[in-house]
C-alpha cells in the first residue's frame, strides 16, 4: 500500500499533467488525467479535494464502492485508504491537497475549526455555480502561494483555505436532495490513531518513541502499537521514523539551519545520535543529504 502525501521532492503526489502549484503542504491541482493505472491501494495522508469535469470513477474507500462523475466533490480527511476499480478513459479532476500538519497549524493559527476533520469523506453533486466558486478558490490560492513567503501571506493563505472549506460545507448543506454521501464511520482506534497524526505531524514536534505518543494518547504502548499495526501494517516506531527522516530530508535542503540546530529541533539529544540515526536509516550521514551526495 502506498502513501498520497507531499514529501518535498513530490514523491508518492498524486499523478497529474497540470499542477498550478506544489510545495512540501499544499498541491493546487489543475487536472489529474492519469489516474487510471494507479489501481494499488492508497492511504490518504492529508485533506483532499477533488472535483470531475469529466469522465468517471469507481473505487473502493475503507471497503465502500464510490461512484464519482461529471460534477461530484469528493472530500477526503488523513487515514482513509482508496483503491481505483474502472476509471473512464476521458477523466479530467481538479482540486487541492493539503498536509495533515500544516492543516493542522492553519487550524491553530486561526483558532478555528470545520466540518470534515471527523468524516472519513464526504461526496456531493454541485450545480456549475458551485463548481465555478471552487474554480475560482482554486485559481486565487494557487495565485496567492506563488508570492513570496512571509507571515502574512501565510496567513492570508490560511483564511482563503478556510473561507473555501466553509463554503464547500454551505454546498454540502444547502439542498438535501443534492447530498449524496457523507461517511462518519471512524473506530475509537481510528480516532486513537488520528490523534496520533496530529501530534507526530505538528511542526514543532520531537516525538521519537512509543511510549512518549502513548503517554500523550493516555494508552498503553502495546495498546498503541497494535492499532499502528493493525490499521497500517506497520510498527509504531516504523511510522515515528518514517515521519521522522522525512522532516529530516526536508530540513537538510534548507540551507537556514545547521546540522546541530536540526537535530535538536527534532528532539535528538545531540548531533552526533542524529548522525547515527540517518546513517542507520539511509546510509547517509545529515552533511551527505545536505549536500545531495
């Protein structure tokens, strides 16, 4: 089973002719025409939204057949896993997904929450003026995160997000007959393992074991690993680690901070078990990533 997250080389991204814009948080897509030979079971790390132009899709979400067509959203939140069936041949989506830790943050920061954190999914059919307010969100955002990097267009960033995911919502509601689907079907060890993502994914987190996220979850370790296991097939510690090298990679490429100061922003005792745990894990020490040897 493979992962739909943005790492910062773009690995594991949705497959896409057309991106309007793509960083380590958000991918605003412009059209996704490719989908139809990616038929292995995917495990969504992120928010997502897509919305059909054209064609049509079959697939499987935690076990479900979803049919999707000309003018359907699907709304997806981290942790599910989709798996494509029959895909028309003329398919055209567009849409946007975002980061798990950095939705999370713009929550944060904007002291505000909305409808969809606790859903597994949502599918609704728009008329076309729903569908041309999205398009032009769409269009805005993505102009809006080519501009330079600072606090406020961060933030303006985070309000447009938000802006755009309340009137998704007001689409949602607005007429019942309109509302296909909406899915809330998450265990008590779903919702353990989602809590799990947003501590492990917050940016300024320095988990490194088991038994610290258990500690915070209020579980037991061996309760904690078996829901890891059980839900994703792997460890607890795999996940922690994975998570863990994929800051580091991210890190390492930007040349504002030095080796040391990575390692403890990332909650290692020193620089040199850091080193040890990228070499281990890579077989590279933190210099040779850096300098992309």
């Amino acid at each position: 089973m493979k992962s739909i997250r943005l790492n910062y080389d773009n690995s594991g991204r949705l497959p896409a002719h057309d991106l309007a814009y793509i960083d380590a948080n958000i991918a605003v897509i412009n059209s996704i025409t490719d989908i139809a030979n990616a038929t292995e079971p995917h495990v969504v790390e992120g928010y997502m939204l897509l919305v059909v132009r054209k064609g049509s899709s079959v697939m499987e979400i935690h076990g479900k057949k979803v049919e999707i067509g000309p003018g359907d959203a699907l709304v997806c939140t981290p942790g599910i896993v989709i798996e494509n069936r029959m895909v028309s041949e003329k398919i055209d989506i567009f849409g946007c997904f975002v980061d798990t830790a950095f939705a999370q943050q713009s929550m944060r920061e904007l002291n505000f929450s909305y409808y969809g954190t606790e859903t597994n999914y949502g599918r609704v059919h728009l008329d076309d003026t729903d569908i041309t307010a999205l398009e032009q969100y769409h269009q805005l955002l993505a102009r809006m995160l080519h501009k330079e990097t600072s606090r406020l267009s961060n933030m303006a960033a985070y309000h447009l997000l938000h802006t755009a995911a309340l009137d998704l919502y007001m689409m949602f509601q607005k007429d019942n007959t309109r509302h296909i689907d909406i899915i809330s079907t998450y265990s008590a060890a779903e919702q353990i393992f989602q809590r799990f993502l947003v501590i492990l994914r917050s940016q300024d987190s320095t988990v490194r074991s088991v038994n610290e996220v258990a500690t915070q979850l209020n579980i037991s370790p061996k309760y904690f690993s078996a829901i890891c296991k059980r839900i994703t097939g792997k460890t607890a510690l795999e996940i922690i680690n994975e998570e863990l090298l994929n800051r580091a990679n991210i890190l390492l490429r930007d040349p504002k901070e030095n080796i040391k100061q990575i390692s403890s922003r990332l909650g290692f005792t020193n620089q040199s078990h850091f080193g040890t745990f990228m070499r281990r894990h890579t077989g590279k020490s933190p210099q040779q990533i850096r300098t992309g040897k």
